[in-house]
C-alpha cells in the first residue's frame, strides 16, 4: 500500500500498525485506551479502522 498523506501532512497510519493495536485492545479485554500505550496507533485512529474493518467484514473474512 503507497503512503496517504492527509492535508495537514499527516501520514496515513498503516493498516499493520491498527491491526497490531487492535489485537493490543482486544488483548486487554476491549480497553481501547491501552491502544495509545502500544505506540503504534492513536485510540481514535484504532477505533475507527475497527468500526471501518467490522462494516467491511473484515474479522469474518480471516
């Protein structure tokens, strides 16, 4: 996947690292603030490539 730069230059977090918090989360039984203390991807940015990859039916798919 090629980088996305938003407007503000801001780089695209990459789906391995939302991935990675996700387990993270899901991990310490849905905590979604532990996903700030993995580094890998803001709390706000993990829950909504959550919500995005559950209404894409991403996990069914695994």
């Amino acid at each position: 996947m090629s980088a996305c730069w938003f407007g503000d230059d801001r780089l695209r977090v990459s789906d391995r690292h939302c991935a990675d918090s996700i387990v993270s989360v899901l991990q310490t039984d849905g905590y979604w603030e532990a996903s700030n203390d993995t580094g890998l991807c803001a709390t706000p940015t993990t829950g909504d490539r959550f919500r995005a990859w559950i209404a894409a039916d991403v996990f069914l798919n695994l």
